[in-house]
C-alpha cells in the first residue's frame, strides 16, 4: 500500500503546484476568499459574519485561510497549499475506502475512479471547503468501520464545522453507524450514538448563537441567496426531480448508472440476496441510501439548492457501491476484466469534462475540469482592456467575475468589474462559465453590440462587448 500511497501524495502535490495561480473561483469567492478576508481585516474581532456575506454556514473554513495568510502571507501560493493537509487526507482516506472495499491489491482503483468524477477533480483543483467535507466524511466512514469512537467524534465535528450540508451529512452517518449493526437494543443506540454528541453540540450551538445575534438561520429574506432558498410548488418539485436526475447522469456519471444497471440485469438472480443484511452489498445500498436520504430531500423543496459539489457525498458513495458489486468476494467477473471495467468506467467519466453545453443552458463550471481556460481568458481580457485603457469598474459582467480583484487574487489590490446593466453600461465582459445573462440579454448582445474582443480556449468563450449608444459611453 506504500507505493500506492505515495502515488496519490505526489499526485496530490503536484496538483497544488500546477493550479498555485489559478484565483479564487465560483463559489469558493463567498466561501473562501470574502469570509477569509474578512477575518484577516477585522483581525478575527468577531466570529459572525457581515450579513452581505453571511450564507450561514460556520465560517471556520474561511478563518482558517485568514489564518494561513496571517502566518505565511495573503496570495495565492498560501491559499493553495493551505489546501494540501485536506487533499493529502482525502487521498489517504479514498485509498483506505477502496481497501476496505476490494482488498489491498486493488485498493488503488478506487481512488482513481472517484479523482476521475469531475465534480470531485475540479473540487480538487479550487480552494473550496467541499474537500474539507468529503475528507470528513470518509475519515468519518473508516471510523465507523474501525470502531474508532474518537476518531469519529473528530471527523463529525468536522463536518459540522464545514457546512450545514456537512451536519445534515453527519444525521446521515449516525443512521448508518445504528443500521449496520446487528446489535439494535436502546444500550447499543447509545454507544453509537456518543461519537456524534461533541460535533452535534456544537453544530446546535452555533446556530443558536447565531440565531440570536442575527434572528435567523440559514437565510433571511433580504439575504443574497433568498432567491434560492424559496419553496418550490408541486410543478417546482417535479421539475427539480427531473433536475436531480441530470445532475446525477451529468458529466459523465451516466456511464456509472449505465455499469450498475447492467450489474444489476446480469445479477438479477442475488438481488433479494444484495438486499439482505448477510450480503456485503447490502451495507453499501444501505450507505448510499441514507447519505442521498440525509441531502437530497431538503434541496428538492427548494428553487436553487441542485448543484453538483452539493451532491459530492451521494457520488462518493455511489462509486463505493458500484465498486463493491464489481469487486464482490463472488466475483463476477476474472481480475482482468475488473480492471478493464474500472478502465472504462474511468474513461466515460473523464469523457465528462467535455460535456460543455450550448450558451443559453446553465452549466455548473466549478464541477468540471472544462472551465480550466477561465483562469488565462480573464487574464487576457484584464491586459486587453489595461493596453485600450478601460477601467475594470467601466465594465459590467456576472458572477464569478464581479467586485474588487483582491477577492480572487489576494494579492491584487486593484479595482474590480461591475455588475453588469445593459442598459447604462458602455462595455459588458460575457463569457459562457456566467449562468447570470439571461437568453434575452445574450441576444441583445449579440444582436445589438459591438464586439470589440473575442477569446475561445478550450469550451470557455469570452467576449468583450461595447454599448452600440454612444450617449451612453460618453456618460
């Protein structure tokens, strides 16, 4: 297991190395960057948030960056290699899974097939507290598994320290932990249950705090994500039904759900056996039900809640159930063709990276390795309009692009763009990774500005528009 794990350590440093410039991206802006910013400017002097960026998650990830930055200094290169513990963890943990699961001779494989997830490669690639999460969450898993009492306490309080999504993800675990027992008596609940009392408590405690201090939880109703949190009617629900299933078959993960169909009309015949409590499958059904149970239903309610980084558990433990059918101690199929099928399903998942879809269709960008030109196009659009002499702040665009440039480099002290308004704004950036141009303006730009730069790399297109009104750009 040595080399397997040196294999991933030196994959995993390498990584950081390669994206150490790459700025602050997508929602790690909020997450990352602004809740670090401002803990390191106000010098840590309160633990609750302003409430423009205050999504009401525990801002420890963002404390801990401000940390980063006071010790070792405010850049990039810091805040990327503040992210290398997590992602050497992660890659710990992910081999450990897979040896749990299939054995040390073909450990590696799993790792390999869950770094191919898109979503989960380009979460690797940012500086985002999903990591954190999905670190926590396998640690928390191997605990359980070990019967490591502390070691769970420490992950799930880690979970509860990351996200709301990470405490909802630790209920999850608990009915896991009480599941997979044989032992169901009150005495044996309770045993399971203490590992979970520390990071619970203060999970409760943090939102009771900020319950008091702010009145709400979670969002308010002049919050910037109010919008995202409204209930959805019955036609809403359906219809984020039929979104859940495309984020679940995006990107490549329809190969996935594709291999498990088949092992499941190949195997028909031990399906009553796979869901018995003496079948080995059982207790990866039982995982991946009870992790979808503890975060799927909370976000069908609402309008905005099915990103794809929100579903990183539910995919981790659906390759671990796929995994564990391909590699059963009854084997289905010769070791060649295992891997052959771990190959290929590899593959269909790296295919996914390229599944970048037509302008006018949202496309979750921080979850696929296609938005990596980004990072260049806005350098080049940023030198582009220094050399013809534009002011940032003249120029109007969409997130992930708006406000001062120190939120994405911390470096850069520089004025940033302008959240876009057709009609006053004499120049307006537009690039596909923005979901926030809505079809009508998309086609007002098209159809009625000036094109002053066009840049393409890859499936990531920026263009530079100037407003057709002269009066305007006079103004």
């Amino acid at each position: 297991m040595r080399w397997q794990l040196a294999l991933l350590f030196t994959g995993a440093i390498a990584t950081v190395w390669w994206v150490r410039d790459h700025p602050f991206f997508w929602d790690t802006v909020q997450l990352g960057s602004k809740h670090a910013h401002y803990f390191y400017e106000t010098n840590f002097s309160s633990w609750l948030l302003p409430e423009s960026i205050d999504s009401g998650h525990p801002p420890a990830f963002g404390a801990y960056l401000a940390l980063t930055w006071k010790a070792f200094g405010k850049n990039l290169l810091v805040s990327h290699f503040a992210m290398l513990p997590f992602l050497l963890g992660l890659a710990y943990f992910l081999l450990k899974t897979g040896e749990k699961i299939a054995g040390p001779a073909n450990a590696i494989w799993f790792p390999l097939l869950c770094l191919c997830d898109p979503v989960l490669a380009s979460q690797c690639l940012l500086i985002s507290p999903d990591v954190l999460l999905c670190l926590f969450f396998l640690m928390a898993l191997n605990a359980i598994w070990r019967e490591q009492p502390w070691f769970l306490a420490a992950a799930v309080t880690g979970l509860g320290l990351v996200s709301m999504r990470g405490m909802m993800l630790g209920l999850g675990l608990f009915l896991y932990a009480v599941l997979r027992s044989e032992k169901q008596g009150l005495r044996s609940i309770c045993r399971k249950l203490w590992p979970f009392v520390p990071g619970g408590m203060l999970a409760l405690a943090y939102l009771a705090f900020h319950k008091l201090e702010t009145g709400w939880v979670g969002y308010h109703e002049h919050s910037t994500w109010a919008p995202s949190f409204e209930r959805v009617d019955l036609q809403g629900f359906i219809r984020n039904i039929a979104v859940l299933g495309w984020r679940l078959a995006d990107l490549g993960r329809v190969f996935v759900w594709l291999f498990l169909m088949a092992m499941v009309i190949l195997n028909r015949r031990h399906i009553r056996d796979w869901l018995s409590r003496r079948s080995a499958e059982h207790e990866w059904l039982l995982l991946f039900s009870l992790v979808s149970l503890a975060l799927i239903p909370s976000q069908l309610f609402y309008k905005g809640l099915l990103a794809h980084r929100y579903l990183l558990p539910v995919f981790l433990s659906l390759n671990m159930l796929v995994f564990a059918i391909l590699f059963a101690k009854e084997k289905i199929a010769s070791p060649g063709r295992q891997k052959l099928a771990v190959g290929l399903l590899c593959l269909g998942l790296l295919s996914g990276n390229c599944w970048v879809y037509p302008r006018k269709i949202s496309m979750g960008w921080d979850s696929t390795l296609a938005h990596l030109p980004w990072y260049s196009l806005v350098a080049e659009a940023q030198v582009y309009l220094r050399e013809q002499g534009i002011p940032l702040a003249s120029v109007g665009t969409a997130f992930p692009n708006i406000g001062p440039r120190k939120y994405y480099d911390p470096a850069d002290d520089r004025e940033g763009f302008s959240e876009k308004q057709l009609a006053a704004d004499c120049y307006i950036l537009y690039s596909n990774v923005m979901n926030d141009f809505r079809d009508e303006e998309i086609d007002e730009l098209e159809q009625g500005w000036t094109k002053l730069k066009t840049m393409k790399r890859g499936g990531v297109e920026l263009v530079i528009y100037k407003n057709p009104k002269q009066q305007v750009c006079e103004n």
